[in-house]
C-alpha cells in the first residue's frame, strides 16, 4: 500500500526514477480499485462502467502517467514512447471512426476499410504494447543515469534498511524508516530522534579532529623546512661572529703584549740609570780618602 500512497503523492511527477516494485503494486491497487467501483456501480446503477469508474478512472490517469514515465526513466529510456503511444492511440480511434462512419453508405469496400483498419491498428497497437510490458518488467539501470539517482540505492542507503548502515540506538528503539518517500526517524520515537543526533554530532567532531590531526605534521614538516632553508644563513653568520670575536681578541692580546713591553723597557732603563749614577758617586770619594796612616 506505500508504493501505491507513493504514486499518489508523486500524482503529476514526471521527473526521476520509479523501480519495478513501485510501479506494480500502484498497477495492482489501481486494478483493485476500479474492481470496487465497477461492483458499486454494477449494484447502484446496475451496470459496471458509471459513475463511480469513471471517477476512479480520471483519478488514476495523471498518477499512472507519471509513474510509467519515470518506470521508463528508471530503465535509461525516454518518457516520450508514452506520448507517441497515446498519440497513435488517438489516431488509431479516429481512423476506426471515419471508416466506421463510413460503413453507414452500406458499400462493401467501406465495411473492408473498416475491418482492415481494425486488425492492422489493433495488431499494431498490440504489439506495442507488448514492448511496453517488456520494459516495464526490466530491472532499472544500475547506479544514477541521466534521468536521477538509482532509487533501490537511495532506499538501502537509509539506515536501518538492509545493506544500509544499522540505526543508531538501543536494541527495541525504532529504526529509520526506509519507504521510499519517507525520510527521518519514526515520528513516533523522540528518543530515537536525540540520539541519532547526539550520533552526527559526534561523528562530525571526530571527523574535525581526524583533520587537524592531519594538518599537525604538515604544519611541522613545513616548520622543519623552513629552519632547514634558514640553518645556513644562521651557520654563516655565527662564522662571521666568530671570525670577529677571534680577530678582537687577537688584537686585544697584541695590545697587552704591546703594554708588556714598555713596562719591561722602562723597567729595563731605569735600572740602568740607578746603576750608572751610583757608579759616578761612587768614583771620586775613593781618590780623596785618606789612608789610615797618613798622619
């Protein structure tokens, strides 16, 4: 019953994709549903075709129009078969009532007309439909085409659904529901509801968190680089520091043995002269002194 509600939802959607079981299950509600209008008015009327299948009848056009349109999508083809298909309907109709009409002069060639059109339509119109039945019975394409998203892929992906990923929660909670045109959790379940929340919540976080792990050592392999680029320019300046710390301290050392120097040489002349003038003094009061018998 989804998939018929389904239809009914989608009454004038010509877009997109409609798989096999959509399709059947609106063809076998709408078969039972003009069955029951064909029994009310068989009992109200008195004959089958009144009131109440006509009704049923309008009410179901647009919804199978639209669900055979996409069931043609689903299997890669064009949904213009089914407008060629109820243009040569119309044609075939009106063909059947001038040659019909024309049967009322009584002549012999207009009652073969007649027949004629009617086999060779009607065989026409058979056969074509049997291409339709085929396609309509052929599994649809698999993957997204032209005309949408592969609708059996779209149904699986919900979870809880098989081969879908299972619904988040406790054991007896209400999974997601997987009907095609529903989409959510069961309205029914608030509490399902908080913790498939709490659940993207927390994949979302890990999924942040897996990326700035990510991004850490790119961030240090560049750092790395860059002190790689700068070490020999750092290398050459600490040689040229060096080189002027040795070059100042040897000029430094030159000074002082320079100071040495002159201390030791005006050391050196100063003892000289002490050495000299006491030498001269020391020279005439040896000529003057008296011997000790001189008296």
């Amino acid at each position: 019953m989804k998939w018929f509600l389904q239809c009914i939802r989608n009454y004038v959607n010509f877009s997109g994709r409609a798989r096999r079981t959509e399709f059947w299950y609106f063809i076998l509600f709408s078969i039972l549903l003009m069955i029951v209008a064909m029994v009310l008015d068989a009992v109200c009327f008195g004959h089958p075709y009144k009131l109440f299948y006509s009704l049923v009848a309008l009410f179901l056009f647009l919804p199978q129009l639209a669900v055979s349109a996409r069931r043609l999508h689903d299997t890669g083809r064009s949904a213009k078969r089914l407008l060629w298909n109820y243009l040569a309907l119309f044609v075939w109709i009106i063909a059947l009532v001038i040659s019909g009409l024309s049967t009322l002069t009584g002549e012999t060639a207009a009652a073969i007309g007649f027949f004629v059109v009617l086999c060779i339509g009607g065989l026409g119109f058979l056969v074509w439909e049997i291409f339709f039945l085929v396609w309509f019975c052929l599994p649809g394409t698999p993957g997204a085409n032209k005309y949408g998203p592969d609708p059996k892929q779209d149904e699986n992906a919900l979870p809880g659904r098989s081969g879908g990923p299972a619904a988040p929660g406790r054991s007896g909670e209400p999974a997601v529901s997987g009907r095609p045109g529903e989409t959510g959790i069961n309205p029914k379940s608030e509490i399902s509801s908080e913790i498939r929340r709490k659940v993207e919540g927390s994949e979302k976080a890990v999924t942040s968190e897996k990326a700035v792990t990510l991004e850490r050592p790119a961030a240090s392999e560049k750092a790395t680089a860059s002190e790689k680029a700068v070490t020999p320019e750092r290398a050459a300046a600490l040689e040229k520091a060096e080189t002027a710390e040795k070059s100042s301290l040897a000029s430094e050392k030159a000074r002082t043995l320079e100071k040495v120097r002159r201390i030791r040489k005006i050391r050196t002349s100063g003892a000289s002269g002490e050495s000299k003038s006491s030498g001269e003094s020391e020279a005439p009061g040896s000529i003057s002194r008296p011997g000790p018998g001189g008296n």
